[in-house]
C-alpha cells in the first residue's frame, strides 16, 4: 500500500464517520425525563439525606425523654460509656461530610460565595 493509498482511505473513513455510518455512540444507562440516569437519582436521594435525618434525630430525643425517661436514662448511660476518641472521630466524619459537601458546591458556582 502506498501514501496515495493510505490518505484516500483515511478520507474515505472520515467522510463516512461524518456521515453516520458508524451509528450513533451508545449510552451506558438509560436517561430518564430529567436526563439523569435511575442511579444517578438514587445516589442523589441518599445524598439528600443525612442532615434532615440529623435534624429529626435530634428532635426525636427530646420526645423520647418525654414519653420513656427510664429508657431515655439507660441509652444515656450507655452513651457515655463511649470513649471520648470515638466521639472525636464521629465529629470528624461529619464535618468532612458536610465540608467536602460544601466545598462542591463552592466550586460549582464561585460567584455565590463570597
């Protein structure tokens, strides 16, 4: 084969990839009417959840204390037999949750915040 040959076939296949006679690219998953995959949605759902689950927990406390105190004290004293460095460590998964949470947002649209 020579040059001549090589660039008219290159030619030849560009001309046909421009045409479409490879057919449209393939999609992994498929979109939904908002254009999210049902993955990509579920994954976004559980993402929603953990500060109205924070925020329903600790109000959830308080009406536990009110209707079983007894109860209430035991789960106290059990929390804190807990040693201090485990509540360290829980402190600081939720604050890399929440800042890495913002920090994505933050880069997302920089103007927004100042």
């Amino acid at each position: 084969m020579d040059l001549k040959q090589i660039v008219t076939s290159a030619e030849t296949l560009a001309q046909d990839l421009a045409a479409g006679a490879a057919g449209p690219i393939p999609q992994v998953l498929p979109k939904t009417a908002n254009g999210k995959a049902g993955y990509d949605r579920l994954i976004d759902a559980m993402n929603r959840l953990p500060r109205p689950l924070m925020a329903l927990g600790a109000l959830g406390v308080f009406v536990v204390a009110g209707i079983n105190p007894v109860w209430f004290e035991t789960q106290m004293q059990v929390l804190a037999a807990i040693p201090q460095p485990l509540w360290w460590l829980l402190g600081a998964v939720i604050t890399m949750f929440f800042g890495s949470r913002e920090r994505h947002y933050m880069r997302q649209n920089p103007a927004s915040k100042v």
